[in-house]
C-alpha cells in the first residue's frame, strides 16, 4: 500500500483507509477515498500539509456543503477540517478554525454582544468552505466581515483575498485555509437575538437531504426561473428538486452523485432551451463526472 509510510509518519494522528466520501457531505453520496486524514488542531494539520503536499494529490473537505463527490471516489488523500472547530475573540476580532461551523461562529459572537455575521445563521457552511466561495445570502458576503485569513502559505488581507460573488483566490488554489479573523462590533444581546430571528425567518431550508443552493444567483433567482419552466418536484433517479424551493436537489434514499448531476445537466438545458438563461453552478464537482 503506497500510504504505508505516510500513516506511519503521521503517528497518531487519526486516518481512514478507503473511507466512504459519503459521510464527508451533505448530499450523502459519492465514492471512496484513498485515504481520509482527520487533524485535531492547527499544529496537526499543518504537519499533515507538509507531509502531503507535492507528494500526494489531496483535497480538503470541511462540512461538504455546496460539495458533488464522484460515485468514483478519489484516488488521493482528503483532510478532514471537521475537528478543527476553535473560535478565539479578542476585542472585535473573532478568530475561527477552519473547521467551524458558521452557525457555532454567530453563537459565540452572540453570547460575547458582538454583531456583524447574524445573515450567515442559516448557511450550512464551515468557516474555511464558506471563505473560500465567499458564501452570503440577502446581499451580504462573508468577505464585508473578513479581516484576514491564514492559509499553510501565507495571511492575505480582505483585499488579497481576491473575493468576488462566491470566488475567492482560495477556489482554485492548492493553499488550504487554516482560520480566519472576523471583524464585528459591539452590540446589545437583544438587538442581535431580533436580527437572527429576522433572518432564520427568511431562510427555510428545505426538508431533506440537500447540499444548499445548487445555483448561483447572478442577476437572477435561480429557484425562480427554474419554477417558472415547469421544474419543481422533477427527478432523475433518487435526486429531485425540491418542491419547497427549486434551487434545492433532494437527495432521496438510493440517490448516487450521478442521478444529482444528470438531474442538474437536465435543469440548464430546460431553462437554456426555454428562458434563454445559462445557469450556473454554485456546488462544485469533484471527482470524474
């Protein structure tokens, strides 16, 4: 086995040979990996990092939203964020692992009277995912709150981040984010808690296994648009867009990572064919499709 050394190098450091991807996302689908590596802190996963990089091919998965694994699996190394979930505050700035999840990041800084993330409440994100395609919702973006973030290479600055609607410079790039620094405000406990409410009642995710909104929307409504050509409720295989919101795919029980990719193929080529629109993918593939 050509991981023999590496595990051996990373000592106690927790690994899984050939472990099912489809416990690493939302949609619950996709093949196995080669090796899935789970660092417990910043220290570890940089130790990973050096191990790996330039040796391996590896990914970094953190909460799998936004996320379509092959039914192939991948033939590499996954690092798992998933235990890397430390949230520091000093002054206004709030400091997150990349592993975190948004939701424990807006906790913490409710229970500390500071304000600044309350619309990203809803978004089913980890913090390093969430950066990295500068996820936001009701025109707000992660990056109006970044201060800096630190990668295995470097710290970049909000503006060195390159961030743009759901791009960043760390989307296509082999750097993995290690955490990030937040700036907010102070504020009173009850004015925070009535702009959550606010905000949890704009955003009703759909029942079901889903991985978020499948599309962007760029100058649109995605979900909208997708209602209008007669889409909602439509399936392929065990994947099916939701009836609650059409920019959501359900996947039911059964669904592979292919019957979700021809379901997506299907819905472009319907709103292309009828509304003229080329709607583009806010998930990411990884993996052979």
């Amino acid at each position: 086995m050509k991981y023999v050394n590496l595990i051996n190098e990373l000592g106690s450091i927790k690994t899984q040979s050939d472990y099912p991807l489809s416990h690493l996302n939302r949609y619950g689908t996709g093949g196995n990996a080669d090796l899935v590596v789970f660092p417990n802190s910043e220290e570890e996963l940089r130790y990973v990092i050096k191990l790996i990089k330039g040796k391996f091919p590896f990914f970094t998965i953190g909460g799998g939203s936004n996320l379509l694994i092959s039914d192939k699996g991948y033939r590499g190394v996954i690092i798992s964020t998933k235990n890397l979930t430390k949230i520091e505050i000093k002054g206004c700035l709030l400091t997150a692992e990349c592993g975190a999840k948004l939701k424990s990041v807006v906790e913490e800084m409710q229970n500390n009277s500071f304000s600044g993330l309350e619309f990203s409440v809803g978004i089913p994100a980890t913090v390093g995912g969430a950066v990295c395609m500068n996820a936001g919702c009701y025109g707000k973006s992660i990056s109006d709150k970044v201060c800096y973030v630190t990668t295995d290479v470097s710290t970049y600055s909000t503006k060195e981040c390159d961030f743009s609607y759901r791009k960043s410079r760390f989307l296509n790039s082999n750097e993995v984010i290690i955490k990030t620094c937040f700036n907010l405000r102070p504020e009173e406990y009850d004015y925070i808690e009535e702009k959550l409410a606010l905000y949890k009642s704009f955003r009703k995710n759909p029942k079901g296994r889903n991985s978020g909104s499948v599309f962007k929307n760029d100058g649109y409504f995605a979900g909208k648009i997708i209602d209008e050509v007669g889409l909602k409720g439509f399936s392929v295989g065990k994947a099916k867009i939701s009836t609650e919101h059409a920019n959501f795919i359900i996947a039911e029980k059964g669904a592979t990572s292919m019957d979700i990719y021809n379901l997506i193929k299907q819905i472009k080529e319907r709103v292309y064919k009828l509304k003229q629109i080329n709607l583009t993918e806010e998930i990411i593939y990884f993996g052979e499709f």
